[in-house]
C-alpha cells in the first residue's frame, strides 16, 4: 500500500476533529472503517501516529512528523488545482450570495477588476445552501452574511476573508410612521409593531433578534418571510410592518430608514472561496470588486455615512 492524498486528508482530520468519531462523520465515512484505514497508514508509516486515550486522540512525535508533512502536500495540490484552472485564459467564476445590498453595484465593479472574465452570479435565500453548493464546487466563491456572534461553518478546503467587520442595522418604516422624523429610535419604541423578515433565517438573525428585543423587554411580532426586497419594500410603506435593514439600503418610495439607538443587532460581511478552484490573485480581485460595491452604498443613509468615517478600523482594505 501507499499513502495517497485520501490518506493524508484523513490523518489530517483526524488531528484537527481531536477524536476518530468526529474525524469520521467529517469525512462521512464510518468510525470503524476510519481506524482500519489509519491502521493501514500507520504501517506504512512505520509506527503510531496518534496516542488513543479517553479523551480523544493526540498526535505522536511520528504523528506530528506526518501531519507537517501532510498539510504541506494538501496546501500544494490545493495551489496546484487552482493554478491549473487560472491558467486557462478567463476561467468562468462562479459566484453565489445572499441577497446583500452590495450585489446591486457589483457587476461593474467585477468587469473592471475582471476584464473579459465570463461569471455565473446566482443569488441564494440561504446560507446553508450557499455553503452546501461550495463544498460541492458549484460555486468557485460565496458572499454572505452573519449576525452578532454567529460564524457559518464552511466545509473543508475554502478560505473566508471578512469584508466588512461590523455593520449596524437599521429600521425601515413607512414615511408616514410617526417615528419617521427622528434621527434615530430606540428598540423598545417599536415594541408594538410587526415585522417582515427576510427569507434567509439562518445567518444568526432570528436569534439575535429575538434577543436584542428581549433585552429591550418585549418579544418581537413576526407576520410575513419575504425574499423580494421590493414587495418587502412596498408592504412597509403602506405603514402595516417594519423591517430591519442594511444601512446602506437604497431609498425606497414610501418609507424612511431609521437607526437604532445603540447599535442592538449588529452583522458583518464575509467573502468565503474555494482555494482549489480560485487562486488568491482572483479571489483578491473579486474582495475588491465587492468592497468597492459596499462603499459606494455608503452615501445613501446620512447617519451611516458619518457612523462609518468615525470607524476607519472598519473600512476594507481594497489595496
């Protein structure tokens, strides 16, 4: 027998899930199919390469020896299977995101920092989905986003680059809300109100939401989950709902965008890829085409703008 590429992925998870039975529902495989497998490696490689105990499993000196020597190759053939496919002239990019304000301007952007580049852009109602079709290599890059302390779990093999670190939402009312002409309100102001949400629930939103109105003692009223920004649009400003919102959300006929004092639900913008499938030069480039996108929403909303110049600790760098 020798070692192939399975085998040091498997060696590798072993070490990183610090138990076999972890190890084996990462790599879908049983956990007694995973010990006959690294004891095969294990006498090829001459000796133990992890010490069993009740714990879970820690690598030994041969052990650590192997995982360097491991993690090396798989960074290699990693670099290797993007190079070969950056290689090709314009390779198609294949970009997936949820429905993020910043995907409106970023076409633009992505002809100027990708000139002749075919791109596949779809746009998901869920993370999950998003993160799925990564792993499966439908996608070549996702953009997404998480709220207050939530981190989507990425399969294997993909590096994530945050974008925007820290983001306040904001409420969209009706123009003729009687909250409207405030410069900002707090939570508990809109207790009595009820609130569309997006169709995405599963970047952290619901929970940070029921909580940040917890906090604000009261337990938030929920009627309708909408993927069209533009019916969600309409449907608050005939004053029967309120929304959250991106503070960089374009004006919309018949409603106001209000902050909320504070800053109670906060997110952030995160830009995840394959490293298999996109070298870092593209995936630089399209980091920038998508910080470039989110600044230029920045005029829209004058409390934003200036929340965001106090917070250059913030600001992308697009260099």
């Amino acid at each position: 027998m020798q070692l192939e590429l399975r085998h040091l992925e498997a060696v590798c998870r072993i070490a990183e899930a610090g138990s076999l039975s972890r190890a084996a529902a990462l790599l879908g495989v049983s956990q007694p199919g995973l010990s006959a497998q690294l004891r095969r490696i294990e006498r090829v490689a001459g000796g133990e390469l992890f010490v069993r105990g009740q714990h879970g499993v820690v690598p030994t000196p041969l052990g650590k020896f192997v995982l360097s020597k491991a993690e090396r190759v798989l960074r290699e053939m990693d670099a290797l299977a993007a190079g070969t496919r950056a290689a090709v002239p314009h390779p198609t990019l294949r970009l997936g995101s949820i429905l993020l304000v910043l995907t409106d301007g970023l076409f633009g952007h992505l002809e100027r920092e990708l000139p002749g580049h075919e791109i596949e852009f779809s746009i998901e109602q869920s993370v999950t989905t998003l993160t799925r079709m990564l792993g499966a290599e439908q996608y070549d890059a996702i953009m997404y986003g998480e709220v207050a302390e939530y981190e989507v779990p990425l399969p294997d093999g993909m590096a994530v680059r945050t974008l925007i670190p820290k983001e306040p939402a904001c409420v969209r009312v009706a123009a003729t809300h009687p909250l409207a002409g405030r410069e900002q309100v707090a939570l508990a102001e809109l207790a009595e109100e009820t609130w569309l949400s997006s169709a995405e629930d599963d970047d952290g939103s619901p929970e940070a939401m029921v909580e940040a109105c917890r906090r604000a003692g009261f337990v938030p009223r929920f009627r309708y989950r909408i993927a069209d920004r533009k019916m969600r649009y309409d449907l608050i400003a005939t004053g029967r709902f309120v929304s959250l919102s991106q503070p960089t959300s374009p004006y919309a006929e018949g409603t106001v965008l209000l902050p909320l004092a504070g800053d109670p639900i906060t997110g952030r913008i995160r830009v995840a890829w394959n490293r298999a499938a996109l070298s870092d030069d593209r995936a630089r480039l399209l980091y920038r085409a998508a910080g470039r996108a989110y600044l230029d929403g920045v005029p829209y909303n004058t409390f934003y703008r200036s929340w965001w110049a106090s917070r250059p600790e913030l600001h992308p760098n697009l260099d």
